[in-house]
C-alpha cells in the first residue's frame, strides 16, 4: 500500500474521483442490469410454469368436485322427469275424473291436425269444434267406414240411436237452409248434424259422445255398463251432407268429452289442449 500512502497528490485525488465515479456508475449499471435481469429473464420465466402449473391443476380439481354433485342430480331429475314429470311436476295432477281414457279407436293418436281437436275454430257449430275428430291418414292407425268404436272409459251408456234415420240430402238441404235463415244453429239441427250417437256417462259429470256413427254395436242398450274399451259401435258418416249422397264421404268418428254445458278444452289455446287430452290419454 506504499502507493496509496505516498501518493496523496492531485493526480491520485483526480484518479481516485474517477474510479468512485466509474465504479458508482458500474454499481448503478449494474444494479439496473441485476434487477431487470432476474427479474424479467428468471422471475417471469418461472412464475409462468407455476402459475400455469398452479392453474390447471386446482382448476380441474375444482370443478370436478363441484360439476360431480351438480351433475349427479340434474340427470337424476332429467331423466326420471323429462318424458312424464315435467309435466307432473309444472301442472297440478289431473282430476280422476279426467284422467285413464282410453281412445275411441284402438290403436289411434290424438288427431295430428290442430284443426281436428277441441275447440279449433269451425265456420259452424257457434264457431267452434267440441270434440276430436278421427279421420283416415290423421290418427295414427288407417280409420274408415265400420272402423270399431270404444267406450274411452267405463260408464253408463245414456243415448244409443239403435233407431236411426240418417236424413235425405233434401233434409240436410233444408235443414242448414232454415239455419242459416235464422242466423244460428239451434240445438235440434246441432243434434242432427251429429248422425247417429251413442252418449256415455262416467259420472263426476263427465260424458262422452261418439257421432257420425254407421251404426250401434249389437246388444247396445240405454242404461247399459260398459268397460273402457269396450265395442259400442262403428265409424260412418251419419248426419254429414255429404255422406247422405257418398256413402264413402267425410268418415270419421267425431268424440267429444263433456262436461256440465260444455266441452273440455273450451277456451284453451290449441297448445294447452293438446297438452290436456295428451295427458287425459296417457299418451
Ligand atoms: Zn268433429
């Protein structure tokens, strides 16, 4: 340290001042270079992979525990729920009185036409139609004249027209002229225009009626009970214009289900009609 000691002049001060200066100038360079170094070379390279790491590991783990018990209930009720619950568990369960119908025809589908069910509007009949109607090509099972009818479920039969006469086409002819004469389809020309009729009482108030008929099943009687399913009669096209001319004309069964002085499905959207007689048959 000779050097240090005995070279306390100016040039030594001035180097001395120049190497403080280069080294604090180095330190700060330095200091700089190391911290911007690990931090945004080494730092950032390794934060990434953990944290990517970090990420997808807790991410599946959370949502596995969490989608298991979401998803083992939902398909539960899904399943169970979606061909009959959902509408048991959106509607109130039906009535008794309503409910286990069997339909008119074996085999045979609510009508696919919306114009075939209750209440779909008609350009007669006080502008409504009040039953179903179940024509060839329409119900899901081929239909025509003598086709078999069924009591949609038991009852007491109340109406058979064992005795009918279908009328003429001069009759029909008169018979609509003296309706439209009068601006109103009156009770008596409604009865007509239905043919030949077989009526069955379920009790709670409900009936049901089968028009059009070609004729009463043998040994049928007023008063009698029969069994849902059970033969009361066969398909025609009584009380049709058309059928007292065409014997193959407009047949098809027209069923209605009643209740006090109405038809059930009166004032319902066609969907909610659907809906109901979808549910009155179990279909
Ligand atoms: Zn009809």
């Amino acid at each position: 340290m000779k050097w240090w000691r005995g070279g306390r002049n100016a040039s030594f001060a001035l180097w001395l001042a120049s190497a403080l200066l280069v080294v604090t100038a180095l330190i700060t360079i330095g200091g700089c270079f190391g911290g911007d170094e690990p931090l945004l070379e080494v730092e950032p390279t390794p934060t990434p992979p953990p944290e990517l790491t970090a990420e997808p590991s807790p991410k599946p783990e959370t949502p596995l525990p969490t989608e298991e018990p979401t998803s083992t209930p939902t398909p539960e009720p899904t399943a169970s729920a979606a061909p009959n619950p959902t509408s048991q568990s959106t509607l109130a369960p039906l009535p008794a009185r309503l409910s286990n119908f069997t339909m008119p025809v074996q085999g045979a589908c609510l009508p696919s036409s919306e114009a075939l069910m209750p209440n779909a509007p008609r350009a007669y009949r006080a502008g409504v139609h009040e039953g179903l109607d179940f024509y060839n090509g329409y119900v899901c099972t081929p239909v025509g004249r003598g086709t078999p009818i069924v009591a949609a479920k038991s009852g007491i039969v109340f109406r058979a027209d064992i005795q009918y006469v279908n009328p003429t086409e001069e009759e029909f002819a008169s018979l609509l002229a003296q309706q439209q004469t009068q601006g109103y389809t009156d009770p008596g020309a409604f009865d007509t225009l239905r043919g030949r009729q077989v009526w069955i009482d379920h009790g709670d108030g409900i009936i049901t009626r089968y028009c059009h008929l070609l004729d009463v099943a043998e040994g049928l009687s007023t008063g009698m009970q029969v069994e849902a399913g059970q033969l009361i009669a066969y398909m025609g096209n009584t009380g049709i214009l058309e059928g007292a001319t065409d014997p193959n004309a407009e047949l098809h069964l027209h069923f209605e289900v009643r209740e006090g002085a109405g038809f059930i499905g009166e004032d319902m959207s066609p969907g909610a009609v659907r809906q109901l007689y979808t549910r009155m048959f179990g279909q």
